[in-house]
C-alpha cells in the first residue's frame, strides 16, 4: 500500500513472509532490538501499526483489520517520576495462525491470541491467552462463541 512507514530501517529482526498484503497507512515501529515475524499469505489492512520492542508473530493466513493496534509494549506510569523518563514494560504478543483481528481491535503486550481464533471490531485484549477457534469481543474481552457454532 501507498504511504507504508518503518520507524526504523528494516532489519534482521523482521520477517514478513511470501504473498502478504500490507495496506496503506500501516506503521511499523520495531527499534533494533525488537523482533516482528509476519507469516506468508498475512493480509494487514489500512493503517495497522505494529509496535514490537520486544517481540510480535503473526502466524500464516491471518487477516489484520483496519486501524488496529499491535503494541508489546506499555509506558511505565509511576507518579514519583515523569512517564516520558520510567522506560517500558515489555511482554511478547503471539497471534497464531488463521486468525482473524476486527476492526480498530487493540492486542497489548502478553497476550496469545491462538489459532482459528476471531477477535470482534472495537476490542482489547491484554494479558490473555485466547481457546483456539474462538469468537471473542469487547473491552472487556469475553468469549462468545466457536468458530464451529457460527452460521453463515
């Protein structure tokens, strides 16, 4: 896609795979000790950003909807200091394989979303560890379904 912006120049720690479409507007924010592993045939549409200051997947066939964010990181916030000088706190995001991310969805730091699993327009999630082929939305996050129980 048009407009496609790395913060920092590609290096060996990111891997996109064969046949990925990378919509325009997206933003990848992956410093020299970052790592970001986007598996073959991943579809990532308008404006996603991926922040990985430590590590992102996203494993093959997964479809990444517009305006999500992808952050494995967060600001410390103690109010004994200013927020822009207390560093991050950083934790690994795992996405597995034929995975589906709705719309403006926010996956923070420490979260597993597994395989088959689909995650509804607007949600967060954090710190969680997703069932696989799963239906979840919200914020919070709540599990509403299998893939298998979904009617077309």
């Amino acid at each position: 896609g048009k407009s496609v912006i790395f913060k920092y120049p590609p290096h060996a720690g990111v891997r996109i795979g064969k046949h990925c479409d990378i919509g325009s507007y997206c933003y990848f924010d992956v410093p020299k000790q970052g790592r970001l592993v986007v598996g073959d045939n991943v579809k990532l549409t308008a404006g996603v950003t991926i922040s990985a200051a430590n590590s992102v997947e996203i494993g093959n066939d997964s479809l990444i909807a517009e305006w999500s964010s992808i952050r494995d990181s967060q600001h410390n916030y103690k109010s004994s200091e200013k927020i822009r000088l207390q560093g991050l706190d950083v934790s690994h995001i795992v996405i597995g394989k034929d995975v589906w991310i709705g719309r403006s969805v926010a996956v923070l730091m420490g979260s597993n979303v597994t395989d088959g699993c689909v995650v509804g327009a607007n949600s967060i999630v954090k710190k969680q560890t997703l069932e696989p082929d799963s239906v979840y939305v919200g914020a919070p996050l709540k599990k509403i379904g299998m893939r298998n129980q979904c009617g077309q």
